[in-house]
C-alpha cells in the first residue's frame, strides 16, 4: 500500500500578510521541483488569500488551521469551511493540542469540525495526542483511543484518503524534545490499528498519519523511516524557508534510496 508522503507547516499565530507573501514566496521558489510528496503550508486566516495567490500552480498547497463546523450565520469571529474552499484551502487542522488547550475545544467538537470539513471537500487533519502527566501515567493510548473513537463517531469515508490524523505528544510541542522514531510508530500502529477497527482495514491502509512535536531537518528522516509515520506535522521549523524546504527534501531523498 502506497502511502503519498505529506509533510505539513502549521504557522499558528505567526506572520503578518506581507511577511506571509515573503515567506510562501521563498518556498515556491525552494519547493518548485517537489513532486515525491504533498506539500501543505497553513498560515493564519488574515495572510490565507495573499498566500494563495503566491502559490497557485505551484506543487505547494493552502491549508487553514481551524474552522466552524456551520456554514453561515451569526457566529461571531468564525470562518466555515466553504470560506475556507474559495481562499484556495484544501487541508484543514482540526482539533491542535492549542485549541483543546487555550480554546477549551473538545473531541465532540473536533466531531463536528471533521464532517463539516469533508462535507464541504476539505481534508481535516486530525491533531491526537497525550500530554506528559498522562503518558507518565500510562494513560497514552487510553487518551489517543478516546479521542479518536470520539472525534471519529458517524463520520462516514469511502477510502480513507479523504481525511489525515496527526499524532502530536503534546510534551513534544514546541519543547525541543520530540518523540524517538520508536514512541512515534508505537502510537502510529496503534492509531492505525484502532483506524481499521472504527472503518474499516482498506481505510486504514489508505488514511495518512502524521507525527508532529519538534521536527527539525535532524530527526525528519528518522522519523519518516518508521512504517506508519506517514508524514510529518512541522511548527517551528516551518516558520523558516529553509529549515521547511530542508524537511520536504530529506524525505524526497529518503525515498529515492
Ligand atoms: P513544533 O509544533 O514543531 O513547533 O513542535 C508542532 C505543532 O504544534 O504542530
């Protein structure tokens, strides 16, 4: 089963419109020859349409990092995922360890973000993952468990391509400590295992799971090597042409070995 790599830059709160033109600009210019895996950059809703505009027909494709799960109305401060479609969106984060954390969002309304996404032709990238007190306490695949079976209830896929999960151990966020290549695929089995039991197994094998939790362009080839790190969720790292384009290159040259 062949898996199209996808390495993903999540900008969170980062990047005003000019600097957002300054730096898709340098990536499509770094990027331009990508064709082994899916590139998808997701910088904040004010820079989305200017970004958009830098990297139309180019291999570089727009993702937002979050939505509403209606699509109009009197929702004060939200964006619908429609909105999100005519930007030049077709990835969208759902459900990021700062959104649980900050913005109080749960696994019941990651559910609702999920469908309204697919419904309306956006691929949602689902965010899972333990924080440190509950991998201390042996708690990490209880929590990932749940917040998949959650996030995941009545949502309907017919192959599995059309949506993405994202393992990010929350205590590897940002830290400087990512998870070892060997954490990260025993919770991707797991993820992946548990994908095929709430679906179905040819959906699991299709669906794309990526680790995300400091990626740096040191530790990306390991961690793409392990059978199901699929892809690669990258923050910081992103922030900078050169450290992403170095990300994306290291696995395009992995593969070719
Ligand atoms: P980081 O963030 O790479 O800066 O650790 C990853 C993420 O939060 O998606």
């Amino acid at each position: 089963m062949e898996r199209r790599a996808l390495i993903v830059g999540n900008w969170k709160m980062n990047k005003t419109v000019s600097e957002a033109i300054r730096l898709s600009s340098e990536l499509k210019l770094q990027l331009r020859d990508v064709t082994e895996c899916d590139v998808v950059i997701a910088p904040p809703f004010t820079a989305l349409y200017a970004v958009y505009q830098v990297i139309e027909n180019t291999p570089i494709i727009l993702g937002a990092q979050d939505t509403f799960w209606e699509e109009e109305g009197a929702y004060t401060g939200e964006i619908s995922p429609r909105m999100l479609r005519e930007v030049g969106c077709k990835y969208v984060i759902v459900g990021h360890s700062e959104r649980r954390r900050y913005f109080k969002e749960d696994n019941l309304s990651c559910n609702r973000k999920i469908k309204a996404a697919i419904n309306a032709d956006l691929i949602p990238i689902y965010c899972v993952g333990e924080t440190i007190e509950e991998r201390e306490s042996g708690r990490t695949f209880f929590v990932v468990e749940e917040q998949l079976v959650e996030g995941l209830k009545g949502v309907e896929l017919t192959d599995g391509k059309e949506m993405v999960i994202a393992y990010e151990p929350v205590w590897a966020i940002g830290t400087g400590k990512n998870a070892t290549p060997q954490e990260a695929q025993e919770v991707h089995g797991f993820i992946r295992k548990l994908i095929g039991e709430i679906f179905k197994e040819r959906i699991a094998l299709n669906m794309r799971i990526l680790y995300g939790g400091s990626v740096t362009p040191e530790n990306a080839g390991d961690l793409m090597g392990q059978k199901d790190v699929d892809g690669l969720l990258v923050g910081g790292a992103s922030l900078k042409a050169s450290s992403f384009a170095k990300i994306v290159k290291y696995k395009m040259e992995g593969e070719r070995k």
